[in-house]
C-alpha cells in the first residue's frame, strides 16, 4: 500500500516511476521483511520465555534434543508479521492472488497458532485434535480452491501443467478442486514435519521460495513466458512481491532459528509457510513442480507414510525413526551435518525445478 501512495505522485517527481516495477519492489519486499523479523525477534523471544512458551520436547527423539528443553517456540508469529509488514508495504492489494496468499498464510498459521497454544500453554501434548486439525486445514483449501476454479480472469483455472511438455495441458475440470486441497494441504503438512531440527525447514522454506519467485516471475512476464514458452498467467506476477517478503522473512528467521536455536517457529510458521507455499504452487500452475522444488519435503512426509504403513502391517520398522532427518541423527550423524546436507539436495532440487523453464 505504501507504494500506492508513493507511486501516485510519480507525475511530480520522476523516481517515483520506479515502484511500477515489480522486481524493485520484491528487492524492497525482502529487504523489509528481513529487517522486520531483526527488529521483531528479539523482542519476542524475550517476551515467549517470560510467559514459558518453551519447547515440549519428547521423550523418545534423539537424546541430543533433550537439550533444547525451555527453548521458545510459536517463534512463527514472527516471520507471519514480517511477511504481513512487508506486503502490506510493498505489495499490490487490487490483485486478487496478493489476498489469496495472505488468506493462505494466515488460516494455515491461525490453525498451528491454535495448535501451538494448546500444547505449550494448556499443556496438552496432542495439541488440536487431529480432525478438527486437518478439517480446518481442509476448509481454508477448500475456498481457495473454489475461487480459483471459479475466477473468470483466469484462463487456465482448471488446467493442469505437466513440465518440461510445453503441450501437456490437462483440464481437471470440476475435479481440479480437489487436486488443490490435496496440494495446499499436503505442502503445509510437509513442511510440518520437516520442522524437527534447528534452521531445516525454514532453510529449506528459504530455497523452496527462491525458486518460486523466478518461476513466478517469468509465468507472469508476457515476453519471458512467450520465450520460454511457459503458461503467460496476467497478474501472477504481482506474487514475486510476496515470494520476496517471504524470502527475507525465512532468512532474517534462519539468522536466530539456525543450530543451536535461540527459537523454534512452531506449527504457527510451518503450517502457514507451508501453506503458503502450496497456494503459490496452485495459483501459479507449478503443483507438480513443487514436488520436485520441495522434494525434502515430499521425502520426509514419504518416510513417516512408510514407516507407519510398515509398522501397523508387519510391526517392524523401516527407518530408526521418522521422519527421515531423525533416522540419520539416530544413525550418528550430528545435528549441522544433517541440515547442511539436506540443504545441499534442496537446493540441487531446486535448480532442477528452474530447468523446467528452459527443458521444453
């Protein structure tokens, strides 16, 4: 909104032309949400260890987690206000998908906030109930999918993107609904799960987004998407803006979440970035894509799929325990090797996925 009002008297003085250009305000957008989260953070991790929003940790992990005992957590309210701040400064809000995304971020990180809440301060280790959980998860995707499927500015509301066929087009139709629910609730679950040691999600949050805002970029950029020949989406590129505040809240978050974490994000940021990134995925027509940019994340959802199906068929288990990052801390590898090497593959995964633009 911010740029809103600069930009209206570009007439008057000539640099103000320059906040019509969406890769300056994603530089601004990331730029403020990084000194946000530098300004909000310590602050709030004072205030969560005053009130005991501190880490329940379990019994049955790795022995080496018992040490981080009374670290803060919810610390997700943190990157949320960054991304909000940031946005709302930078950000376009006559552009529908901006309030998609915001919608997004928020109900997912209400629902962990909700979840984090009763685990830390009512003190009950399941948190929400499973269902209401996973039914609140479910209604927010539910609405997002229906207004995309029936917003008649987009040409491909309902058309699925096979990558590296610049022809494969698949209309989903009416089913197209569920396919998202399944992508926006899958993404925030499996973000969820990653979040097990210091800094790898938001690490991996951190890659995953940067992928996507080039992506994003070029989907809403008519001469590059013509080039590459990838789907021109008209307004999709107002979402670099967000992918920028997102950016620069992950990495600002990373500076106080990497090993040992002086704060933990809690459902409250990994349900909401994870969320977030789903969303992003669905309005951009990168669903499959995602898999291969968030493939840590897809592979540790898998592991804890596998190692529960193999446990309740055969009561044996595949791995020492799920998800996957556990297995190889259980296995002797120390906490940094983990994080830095499943860093490492993100990121080669995610070069993979901008190869998709030019593979066609």
């Amino acid at each position: 909104m911010l740029f809103e009002l600069l930009y209206r008297f570009h007439d008057y003085f000539s640099p103000l032309n320059v906040f019509r250009y969406i890769t300056f305000r994603t530089s601004l957008a990331a730029l403020t949400a990084l000194i946000a989260t530098f300004v909000i953070a310590p602050g709030m991790i004072r205030w969560l260890k005053k009130i005991s929003m501190t880490q329940q940790i379990r019994d049955d992990g790795p022995k080496t987690h018992l040490a981080k005992a009374g670290t803060p957590t919810m610390g997700g309210i943190i990157i949320l206000s960054a991304i909000m701040i940031s946005v709302l400064m930078w950000g376009n809000f006559r552009n529908v998908y901006i309030w998609m995304m915001m919608i997004s971020l928020l109900g997912f990180g209400g629902v962990g906030f909700l979840d984090d809440y009763l685990k830390v301060v009512k003190k009950n280790p399941k948190g929400l109930r499973a269902w209401y959980k996973f039914g609140a998860q479910m209604a927010i995707a539910v609405a997002i999918g229906t207004f995309l499927y029936a917003n008649p500015h987009d040409t491909y509301n309902t058309v699925l993107n096979v990558p590296f066929f610049k022809k494969w087009l698949f209309d989903l139709g009416f089913f197209y609904i569920p396919f998202s629910v399944f992508v926006i609730v899958g993404a925030s679950n499996a973000v969820n799960l990653t979040d097990g040691i210091d800094g790898l999600a938001i690490g991996l949050v951190a890659v995953a987004v940067s992928a996507n805002l080039v992506l994003v970029y070029v989907s809403g950029h008519a001469l590059f998407a013509k080039y590459l020949q990838v789907l021109y989406l008209p307004g999709i590129g107002e979402l670099t803006v967000f992918c920028g505040a997102m950016l620069g809240a992950a990495l600002g978050f990373l500076w106080y979440n990497s090993y040992p974490a002086e704060v933990f994000m809690g459902d409250v940021g990994s349900l909401g970035l994870g969320g977030a990134l789903g969303t992003l995925a669905v309005i951009t027509k990168h669903e499959i894509v995602l898999v291969v940019v968030g493939g840590i994340f897809v592979i540790e959802t898998i592991s804890v799929v596998l190692q529960v199906a193999s446990f309740k068929l055969t009561g044996k288990r595949i791995f020492k325990m799920a998800p996957l990052h556990h297995h190889f801390e259980l296995k002797g590898w120390q906490e940094p090797k983990v994080i830095v090497r499943f860093w490492i593959v993100g990121i080669i995964l995610a070069l993979f996925s901008l190869a998709t633009l030019k593979l066609r």
